[in-house]
C-alpha cells in the first residue's frame, strides 16, 4: 500500500485543486466567450468523475473491513471461542484498530470522501450557476 495509495491521495488532491482553481475561474468576472465556458464545465465535469473513480477503491477498503469482518466475527461462538485468548476486547479492540488506507493519520472510509465530493460538487454548481447567470447580464447590456 505503500506504493500506490500516497500516489493516488496526492491525485485526489491534485484534481481537488484543480477544480478549485476551475470554480474560482468561472466564479470570476472576466467576461468568457462560450467555448472556454463550456471547456471549464466539461473540465469540471471530468475531473469529479475522477474524483470519484480513484477515490472510491480507496475507500472500500474501510468498508469491506467494516461490514465484511467485523459482520463475520461478531456471532456468539466466534466470540466465546476468542473470550479464552482476547477477554471481552475482541471486537471493541478490532473496532478501534481503524482498518483501512490511512492519510495523516485518518483512515480513508467512504464517508470523508463523500464529504469532500459533496463540498466540491456544491462550489461547482454554485460557480456554474453564477457563471450563466453572469453570461445573461453579459448578454443583456
């Protein structure tokens, strides 16, 4: 893991960059002919995507843990049996482990990236909407 997932986090991060610097161009009042507007859009567009694509087997790794796992272990003889080697801390102690691909310390789990996606597809729609609505005003004087 420590190969390939620093590399696909700091992509992450990258295209999260990238689509910061794309809504504060459309977010802009330079006046945009209607090719680099619908270029930054498709952009945007593009770039959420991959947000999504790369981010989300990332994040299952958490998941499968979560609900494959600990569902597996948490039956009553897996627990009796595991009572005579772990006491009462088998599953509170798998829990707290926190599985999963870790950045600065967080493990990466689908809810952090559906918080990020979801901010970020929240400042799109907002620099797009106030991008046509200052083509209109354009248009309109």
């Amino acid at each position: 893991s420590t190969t390939w997932v620093k590399s696909v986090i700091l992509t992450l991060g990258g295209f999260s960059l990238m689509i910061l610097v794309l809504v504060t161009y459309l977010m802009s009042d330079i006046q945009k002919e209607v090719i680099d507007f619908s270029l930054a859009v498709s952009n945007l567009i593009l770039l959420v995507s991959l947000l999504l694509l790369c981010g989300a087997p990332v994040a299952t790794v958490a998941e499968v843990f979560e609900y494959d796992v600990l569902h597996a272990l948490n039956n009553p003889l897996v627990v009796k049996n595991a009572q005579r080697h772990f006491g009462q801390q088998l599953l509170s102690h798998l829990h707290t482990l926190g599985w999963g691909f870790r950045f600065g310390q967080t493990v990466i789990d689908l809810r952090i990236i559906v918080n990020i996606v979801a901010a970020l597809l929240i400042s799109v729609i907002t620099s797009v909407s106030q991008a046509i609505l200052q083509q209109f005003k354009a248009e309109a004087v």
